[in-house]
C-alpha cells in the first residue's frame, strides 16, 4: 500500500463503474449546462465489536485522493495525453478511478521526481461496497462486504439500518445506504482485506470507542464523512447502552 509507482494517466474512454455525462436544461428560464457522472449506488456500515469495544474501519489507497492532492502540492501532476486543462476541461472527476483498460494508450508510465509519497492517498473509511448486484438486497450486499473487507460473517438479520443519503450530489447524485452491525471476536471467519483478484488492497484497522470522537475530528487523520457522522451517531444512539464516553 506505501509504494505507488509507474503513474500513467489516460483518457477513460470506457468503464463498468463511471459514465460522464452533460445535461443541458433550462431553470426560471435560464439555460444552463452541467457535467455528471452516472455511477453505481453504494451501502456503508459501521461496525462495532462488543468484544474489545472498538470500531472496525478500513484503509485502504485512493488514486483519486491521490491525485487531488498531488494537484494540490505540486504545480504539475500529470495530465491524459491531449488534455491540457483549463476553458473547456471537464470539471467531473471519477470518485472510484480503475485500472485503464488494455490497449489505452496515455503518458508513458514513469516514476516522477515530484510526486507525493503513497499515503497522501490513503484514508480511512467504514467498510462499503457497490450496489452492483440487483439479485441481492442491500443488507444481503452489506453482509457480504463485511464478511469480505473485515473477515467478520453477521447474519443479515443483526444489520440495523442507520439511514440512506445521496453522496457526491454534484458530481454523481449517487445514493448511499449506511447501516450498523455489532460483531465479536466469534464472528470472525477471516482476515478480510477485501478481494486481491479485483484488485482491493484493504488493512483493517481498529479505534477503540474512547477514542471515536477524538479520531473523528482529527483533520490529520483522512477520513470520509461517513466515519464522522456514523461515529456521531452511535454517541447519540448507542453510548449509554455500553455507558462508555465516547470522548466528546
């Protein structure tokens, strides 16, 4: 997870996870243009263990995080073949980038002196997967990424739906179900650091709940805002069931 080498970027040309897109409307009868990504919805679940009283999150490389930041630091990250930026450049970028596909041609792939180190693009999440998979229910889905990211198996009926929210609404409009389900160590069937044949490359990571808040609010800890507010609800929610301070 800590080396990152050999960048290329190229044009996405084709992809199963992110389509772009323009739609052109009037609104109170002004015409207006706006770029979008259509993608996959998504479910989310904070995990708690009952045994050693911590949260179960995942950390994992984001090349998107990445890349944001390289652009943020340094003057010139680098740029698909043929795409210079600027008046007319699509705003939209991809929340999930993917391997390009075979034979895509882009910037000869290299090792470049400016570069970020790897953990620029790390962040720490709540294990989540794709809705990819209209056969299953999302609890059915939520439950399988579980048992994959973070080696616990939870019956679908222990899975409490916390609430559902749309994520990325300027870019994708996507739809986010999180959910919440309590493990112990007996549940554990596995490792878990996610599927290595698609390409996940998942470290599980523990935060005991006295330090939830604390860990929440750390803005040197990068983290999605679904760690804050699935942490903010359990303070809320869960605290005095276990009558633990969740250090507010």
């Amino acid at each position: 997870m800590e080396q990152i080498n050999n960048i290329q970027v190229v044009p996405c040309t084709s992809s199963n996870y992110l389509k772009p897109f323009t739609v052109h409307y009037s609104q109170n009868g002004t015409k207006k243009s706006w770029d979008f990504m259509r993608t996959h919805d998504s479910v989310s679940v904070l995990i708690f263990n009952t045994t050693s009283h911590c949260f179960i999150l995942v950390k994992q490389f984001r090349p998107a995080v990445y890349m944001c930041e390289w652009e943020r630091s340094k003057p010139a990250p680098p740029q698909p073949e043929g795409e210079q930026g600027g008046e007319g450049s699509t705003q939209a970028a991809p929340e999930e980038p993917k391997a390009p596909a075979e034979g895509q041609e882009g910037e000869e792939a290299t090792n470049h002196p400016d570069q970020p180190p790897a953990s620029a693009g790390v962040t720490y999440e709540l294990c989540a997967g794709l809705v990819d998979k209209p056969d299953l229910s999302l609890e059915e889905i939520a439950r399988q990424e579980i048992l994959e990211e973070c080696g616990f198996d939870v019956p679908v009926t222990k899975l409490r739906r916390i609430t559902s929210y749309r994520s990325g609404v300027g870019v994708t409009g996507s739809k986010q179900t999180m959910f919440y389900a309590e493990v112990s160590d007996e549940n554990r069937v596995g490792e878990g650091g996610g599927k290595p044949q698609e390409g996940e490359l998942i470290e599980v990571v523990k935060v005991p709940l006295h330090e939830a808040m604390t860990f929440a609010f750390d803005e040197s800890i990068p983290k999605t805002m679904g760690v804050i507010f699935s942490f903010i609800w359990f303070h809320n929610n869960m605290s005095p069931k276990y009558k633990i301070s969740t250090n507010v």
